[in-house]
C-alpha cells in the first residue's frame, strides 16, 4: 500500500476515534466527517484531491460511487454484515460537519450519535474497498491503517476493557431475567453506550498499552468505574427531569430525555517539559515516584485530610 494513502488512512481512523469519544455533538461532527477518507481514494487512484472540500466531496461522489457500500459476507452456514455509508447523507453529514466549525450549532445527542457510527461504517467500507483494489483482505489493510494511526489494532487494555464489558453485560443479563425483561435489560445496558481506551504516540508507550497486563488491569478498573458514573448521571437525570417521581409514574418521553446525552471524561497527560536546575535527575525522578507509592497505599477518604470540626451558632 503507497505510504501517502496509508497515511490518509490512518487520520481517518484518528478522526473517527476522536469522534467516538467526543463529549458533546459539536465535537463529534467535527471529528467524525470522513474528509480523510475521500483523499485515500484520490491519491490511490493517482490524483491529488481538490482543496476545497465540497469540490473533494463532489469529485469522491462521481468518481467513487461503489467506495462506500455494506458488504453481506457467507462463511459456511453463517453469514456476516458490515455496513456502509450512503452518500446523500453524507452530504447533509458535510453540511452538519461546516456548521459544527464555523456556526451556532445545536444537535440532538442521538443524531450525534448516529453519525458517529456513520463515520466509522464509512471508514470501514472505504478500506474494503481499497482492500479488494490492492488484492488483500479488508482486516489486512484495517490493521496497517490501525498500526500507523495508534501502534497497534487491538492490545491487553482493549481484551480487559472488553472483558469488563462482557461482565457488566452479563449483569445486565441476570438482572433481565430476575426482572422479566431479559432482552430489554440487556439493550438498555450503560455497557452498550461506553467505550475506554488509551492512546499514545510514542513507540514505548504504545508498547507498554499493546502489552502490559498490569496497566491493562487499571484500565479495566477505571472502564469499570466509568460505567458505573454514567449509571449515577443518568439517575441524576431521570430525578430532575421526571420531578422526583419513580420510573413507573415517568412518561416514555421522559425516559427518552433521561438517556439521551453525551458525556466524556477528560483525562491527559503531556509530559516532557519538566524544567529541573541543579538537581540530579535520578533524585529527582526517585523522590517523585516515592511520592505517587506513598498515595497509591492511603485510602481516598485519608487523603481528604482531617475532617473539620463543625460548630452549632448560639440561639
């Protein structure tokens, strides 16, 4: 595969990553229009895509109409659908992607939603069909797209956040069946709608994510306690919006509104640029690794401090 169009390839799926974890709808229009996958189709049939992004979605349309397209695939007795991206709502996809940048905007969070999945139905078809252009499989080309984008397709974080998933769904199963709405139970379950996952852009990190069965762990745990955030919110939600009422005595459009947001936790680290004069940085470094173990051992509620004493004003 030429290495510009791998390139392109990896920014779409940089692009649809970022917008499966957007926190508001904004961000997840603005991450999620595939602009990057109309360039891959161009520079690999030998042409430099237009500038001008509407002229580059015109041009994709004509040019690549098939590009886009499910795929039903029979393996023996079974069968296997992937889905695709149709290119009259990706153009009203565009139109929503240029007021998300430059206008007042305002979006349900379920159509959000959608065109998430959308994005990433669209980058998935695009690479099928390049795949069979280049005479190799689809998940061939997925993973190199995968590896130049994050250092690898699938690592020890994403099988345990996985693993978490499967027991919270699980849950959800035996909950169903206790209460007599096995299916329902199980669809509604907080699992469905999150997602985890940790990204890096150096090879040594990416090694550390891809394959440390420790870090994996804590992940899995923070995916864990996510889910369960999410669970107190919507409850939250449901409290405010139905009055205080129980969940029997809400309308069907109040449990609607009570599920339908978006959230996502911010959590970074930039390092790098740690400005240390006349120290030695092996001291350095030791002192501050003491001090993340010495927390690591207390309990949330010592690291609070002494509760503070409260006193009753004179009647």
């Amino acid at each position: 595969m030429n290495e510009d169009v791998l390139l392109r390839l990896a920014i779409a799926k940089q692009y649809a990553h970022h917008a499966n974890f957007a926190g508001t709808p904004r961000q997840a229009i603005a991450d999620g229009y595939v602009d990057a996958m109309f360039s891959a189709l161009f520079l690999h049939s030998g042409q430099e895509p237009s500038r001008n992004h509407k002229q580059r979605f015109d041009d994709a349309r004509k040019q690549f109409p098939q590009a886009f397209m499910a795929e039903t695939v029979k393996r023996g007795n079974s069968w296997s659908f992937s889905p695709g991206a149709d290119w009259a709502s990706l153009e009203e996809y565009y139109k929503e992607w240029l007021a998300s940048r430059y206008d007042k905007f305002d979006l349900d969070a379920g159509v959000a939603s959608c065109r998430v999945r959308e994005a990433r139905a669209a980058v998935s078809a695009g690479i099928r069909f390049l795949a069979k252009k280049e005479n190799m499989y689809a998940d061939e080309l997925d993973a190199l797209a995968c590896e130049r984008a994050f250092g690898f397709k699938f690592s020890q974080t994403s099988a345990a956040v996985s693993d978490v998933h499967d027991l919270l769904f699980h849950e959800a199963e035996e909950l169903g069946d206790a209460q007599g709405s096995k299916l329902g139970t199980k669809l509604a379950a907080t699992t469905n709608y999150c997602d985890l996952d940790l990204t890096a852009g150096d090879a040594l990190t990416q090694k550390i994510i891809l394959e440390d069965l420790e870090v994996a762990e804590d992940a899995a745990r923070l995916y864990h306690l996510y889910v369960r955030l999410v669970d107190k919110i919507q409850e939250k939600r449901l409290g405010l919006i139905c009055g205080g009422k129980p969940i029997e005595e809400c309308t069907p459009e109040q449990i609607i509104d009570t599920f339908d947001f978006m959230l996502s936790l911010k959590a970074r680290y930039h390092g790098g640029t740690i400005p240390i004069v006349g120290v030695a940085w092996s001291k350095a470094l030791k002192g501050v690794l003491s001090c993340v173990s010495h927390v690591l051992k207390q309990k949330v509620s010592d690291l609070a401090g002494p509760k503070k004493e409260t006193t009753t004003p004179a009647a």
